[in-house]
C-alpha cells in the first residue's frame, strides 16, 4: 500500500479543498462517480435539466443569446433537450472572438477566472468563466483521468507544453510567490513536469532518467510528444520498466502512434479529449471502445453542415464538426460553439465498461485543416491521415503544408523501409485529390514542433 497516496488523498487534499478552501470539488467528483453508472435515460434527464437552466440564464441575462432566441423565434422553453439545439444556429470561433462583451452575463454570473486560446489558427479567442464552472472542469478531469487509473496522490509525470516565457521582465515579488505556490502544489500531489517543446535525442534522453528516477505511476503527455518519446525508447531499447499507463492529450493520436506506445509503457494507453475554452470534453475508458462524453457538465454535438443552411448530426463512423454547449459556464456561455475540430460520433449503446454516455470514436482534427486544389474546390487535409496511416511501415513522421500560392510541401520522416512504392502511393494521392496542385516531397530528419509544444499535421498558410 502507498501510504502517502491514502494520506493525501483520503486527508490532506479533502482537508484543503474542501476544508479549508471550501471548494465543491470532491463533491462534484463524488456526484460524477455515481452517475457515470446511470442508465442513458437518467444522464439524459440530467443534461436536460442543466440545459434548461442555462437557457433561462442565457436568455434573461445575455444580450447576445437573447437576441438569437428571438432571431430564431423561439425561447428557452422550445428546447426540451440536446436534440432541440438544432433550433439554435451554430456560433462560430470568429463570431466567438468578435462577441465577447456580448455574450457576457449582465446579471446572474460573473466572470472570474479570465483565460484566451493559444490563437495558433489566427488572433486568439478570449473567454472567461465563474470558480463554480472551474470546480466542475475539475471534478471532470479526475473522473475521465480516474478511467485511466490515474488517482490523487499518485506519482505522475507530466510531458507536457511550458507555459509561455517571462522574457525580459524581472520577476516580481508576486509572481515569484505564485512560482512557489505551483512548485508546492505540484510537490504535494507528487506531479512531475517535464517541457516536451524540445525533442531532439538529449531531451529524450533526460526523459527517460526522469522516469527511471522518478519512477511515474502514470505519464501525462501530449499525444504526439509521447510518440516521440515511445518511439525512441523503443528504438534504442530503453524501456526497464513495466507497465506504466499513458493518458494522452491536446492533440490527436494517430493510429499509427498507438502501437509504438504500447511497445514502450505497455498496453494501458488512454486518449483524451479537450479544449482550452471547456477543459475535458471525453476519455477513454479500459474498454478502449471510444472516448465518453462528459454529458452532465457538456453537450458535445458532432454535426455536419448542410451546403443550402442547417445542420444534422453525423452518422456513426462519419465525419463532423464537433459543436459544444458548456452547461457549467453562465458567465460568458457558449451555446453551440464550433470550436473548429473534427470528431466521428461511435455506434450508439452502452459501451462494455458499463457507462452509457455517448462515444465519440475518434477525434480527427481541425476544421481549418482544409486543403484547397487546383481549382480551388476544398479537400479535407486528413486524406493523407488516411492514406499514411497504412504506410507506417515506411513513415515515422508527416506534415502537409499548403502555401498561400496553393503549392503543397508533404514533408516526410521516413524510416529505413521508405522505398519508391511508399513515393509511388504518396503522389498516386496527392495527384488523385490535389490536381493542378504543384506538390514537392521533403524528406526530412524531423518534423517541426510549434511554441506550444505540439506539432500541427496540416498547416494551411492564410
């Protein structure tokens, strides 16, 4: 038994959290612990409800939804359920950042905790929300981490993205109190950070110290950073260790990353699924059967558009834009907001873990990866996901790069068993869904990581 992992999470967290800080936190977990086991019919009386509650709100006391309830002539009592959004138009990532005053609670709510994307797509979105919102985001991360087996008090390694850089400012003296305040935290929790921007052999390598010195319980890490990782610890025949779980997040795990991450901590690996604006949207479970959605805090549509106006929920094994209604937030809302990724939608049922909550199978992308050809008709970037995925053999690594010129670079990290027939695939596909397009290969030692620690798939210059 880890005594210290009992002891903090049996005393010393509740003693804070709930004790001395008051905070909901552990009795929001506690009350997703127990619904996580509710038939559909109970999780869908339960988000119902929530929805409600925020219409009212939104309509009473948020000038920018009022006006679409009435533009839409209807009012928060048309809406019965999830399924009823569709009455409702889809607020975009632009109309986001252009409606922020707006769409901030008059009454009701107030935004306490102010935070804003990375902006990596364009000019950033700023968003903020009330601590009670904080407090179930929360409790929903140690729920879906929890599925993992990832506990309180446990030690855990965190590869993961720096926060941004102090540059040349001195450090004040509240700052330097908040450094220490983190550092504390993190110490308590026995949570062990590690920048995962820079990858080449020597960071790896400090990496894998770490954890033969720090011997992690579980490892948090941004999906692609734990590939990297994965794949060198396999390469260079590192691993001595057993199993260690992964839970993998902030960018997609390709199929291919799957495998080679098992090879190197073994075959408990979990993905996550989340944004900055509502924190975790679905985790998967042991099953390993889809990613469940977090359906008493969130509404997560997966929908595709129609050309001619509307919308429709997409089909299992479809491809959709995923669509978000945050039940928690009243101080700014988001009321069906396409966040830009792309989801498939699982088979409906209960998964063979026991939860019914619905199942997302996979999480696909951007919406913004689009590619454009020849003739300027769009082409879904994730074709070459598709095609590279049964290539793995050959391609460690790729990158597609449309330029404003519409020209594409498809950079490649091949492995030693890239031939001519992996080249002959590659243009066979870039000519079936790219034509008129000048496309050059690049074969290339690695592939680029953006400042924020992750590497982007598809990059279309705007």
């Amino acid at each position: 038994m880890d005594l210290y992992r009992e002891l903090f999470a049996r005393v010393l967290f509740p003693a804070w959290e709930s004790g001395l800080r008051r905070r909901p936190t552990l009795r929001h977990l506690a009350y997703l612990e127990k619904t996580q086991w509710q038939p559909l019919s109970d999780l869908e009386a339960i988000q119902a409800c929530a929805l409600q509650r925020l219409l009212r709100h939104a309509y009473a006391n948020v000038p920018y939804y009022r006006s679409r309830f009435e533009a839409a002539g209807i009012r928060p009592e048309s809406i019965h359920g999830a399924a009823d959004l569709a009455k409702l138009p889809i607020l975009g990532r632009e109309e986001a950042r252009d409606t922020v005053q707006e769409r901030t609670a008059t009454a009701g709510a107030t935004v306490e905790v102010h935070k804003n994307t990375s902006g990596t797509m364009g000019r950033p979105l700023v968003f903020g929300y009330e601590r009670e919102s904080e407090y179930w985001r929360q409790a929903t991360r140690l729920r879906g981490y929890g599925w993992a087996g990832c506990h309180l008090g446990q030690r855990a390694l965190y590869y993961w993205g720096a926060g941004p850089p102090a540059g040349n400012r001195r450090p004040t003296l509240a700052s330097r109190l908040k450094g220490f305040k983190i550092r504390a935290d993190r110490a308590l929790r026995r949570e062990y950070y590690v920048d995962c921007g820079h990858r080449g052999a020597e960071e790896l390598n400090t990496v894998v110290e770490i954890i033969r010195r720090k011997k992690p319980e579980v490892l948090v890490c941004y999906s692609q950073a734990g590939a990297d990782l994965a794949r060198h610890v396999v390469e260079h025949g590192l691993k001595d260790w057993g199993t260690i779980p992964v839970i993998c997040g902030a960018e997609r795990l390709l199929p291919t990353d799957r495998p080679v991450v098992e090879l190197a901590f073994g075959p408990a690996v979990f993905e996550t699924y989340g944004s900055r604006e509502v924190m975790l949207m679905a985790a998967e479970c042991p099953a390993h059967a889809g990613l469940h959605v977090s359906m008493e805090t969130l509404v997560v549509e997966v929908v595709v558009r129609d050309p001619a106006g509307g919308d429709r929920p997409a089909r299992p094994g479809e491809v959709g834009e995923v669509v978000i209604t945050d039940l928690t937030n009243l101080a700014m809302p988001f009321i069906r907001y396409a966040n830009g990724d792309l989801a498939v939608p699982a088979e409906p049922g209960t998964c063979p873990c026991g939860r019914a909550h619905p199942r997302l199978a996979s999480v696909e992308g951007r919406a913004t990866e689009t590619l454009v050809d020849g003739s300027g008709v769009r082409v879904n970037g994730l074709v070459f996901n598709v095609v590279i995925a049964h290539l793995a053999h050959g391609i460690r690594q790729f990158q597609v790069v449309q330029h404003r010129d519409r020209s594409v670079t498809l950079r490649v990290v091949p492995t030693p068993s890239f031939d001519g027939q992996i080249e002959s695939v590659l243009r066979q596909t870039w000519e079936r869904y790219l034509p008129g397009v000048p496309v050059k290969l690049d074969l290339v030692p690695e592939i680029p990581i953006a400042a924020t620690g992750k590497r982007q798939v598809v990059v279309v210059e705007r």
